[in-house]
C-alpha cells in the first residue's frame, strides 16, 4: 500500500508533467544546495522547472501522462527538468552552466521529447539550435524575401515612366520658353 505522500508527491509530478514540451534527464552528484540554487534559477528564467523525485514515482508519472519511460535513465541521484516553453532554450542553459561551472556533479543524461527519447549527444545537439523564435524570424525573412524584390522591380517600371514623363515635360517647357 503506497503512502500518503508518496500518493500525492505522483499526483503532483503527473500535474507538472502534463503541460510539458520535454523532459530533461540529469545525474547530480555533489552540487551544493546553492549550485542547485542557481541553475534552478536559470531554468525557471528558460520556463522549466527542476525537480528532485525519485525515479520510481517519476517513471510512475511518465507512465500515467503517456510519455515512454527511459529505464536506463532511471538510475542514481536524478534531477528532473521539465520545459514548459522552447525545450532548446532550457537545454542550452543546462549545456552552458555545465560549461560555464566546469561542473563534474552535473552530467545529462538524456531528454524526452515529443514522445522521442534523446541521448546526452542529441541534447547537446539540441543546444545548438537557434530559439524557436529566431527560427521563426529566419523563416519569415525567407518568406518575405522574394516579396521584396517583386516589388523593387514593379516600382522600378513605374519609377522609369515618372522619369521619362517628367524629361518629356521639361523639354516641352524649353520649348515653350
């Protein structure tokens, strides 16, 4: 018969789990609470969350939310980062803090996204992208380009009729004159 808190402690991670875009998996050994402080700071600014919970009741929570649950990421002291907002935006700042801390206590070791299971080398991969939102940008300037350059060329015919009507004027004013 389970506890009372380990009941609720499910019901709690099936609520967080459920509005996510992915789920990051990491080893910690040895941070200091301040360390956990800090890079937990840094993934709320990102729109994740990062939870300690044991892996039992994660897999649990993985299971009633549908998502498959990595067993072979399912070992030892485990945090937990959830992203509610642009998974690459949360991953890049767990790769940059690794990076920035020099840390051995704080290693990836996998991600779930979108029903699709990652490893440590595709989230560093992940990392790497640009933000959904410069993306977004970058698709929009392709769109917008080929617009562009329609309309520089329409307005130079129209651009060519003003000058040529306007020489026509003026050599009728000479010869008014």
């Amino acid at each position: 018969m389970p506890s009372k808190a380990n009941v609720q402690e499910l019901q709690e991670l099936t609520g967080l789990l459920q509005g996510s875009q992915a789920v990051f998996f990491c080893e910690y050994k040895g941070l200091t609470v301040e360390q956990i402080g800090q890079i937990r700071a840094k993934i709320r600014e990102a729109q994740g969350l990062m939870r300690i919970a044991k892996n039992t009741l994660f897999s649990l929570a993985l299971k009633e939310v549908g998502l498959p649950v990595p067993e072979e990421m399912l070992s030892g002291p485990n945090v937990f980062t959830i992203a509610y907002g642009d998974p690459v935006v949360v991953a890049k700042t767990l790769t940059d803090y690794i990076k920035t801390t020099k840390s051995e206590a704080l290693k990836i070791k996998g991600a779930l996204l979108e029903q699709r299971l990652l490893g440590p080398e595709d989230v560093s991969v992940l990392a790497t992208l640009p933000s959904r939102d410069v993306l977004l940008a970058q698709v929009l300037g392709t769109m917008e380009a080929p617009i562009r350059g329609l309309v520089t060329v329409l307005s130079g015919n129209i651009r060519g009729l003003v000058t040529c009507l306007d020489q026509i004027a003026k050599a009728k004013e000479k010869e008014a004159a």
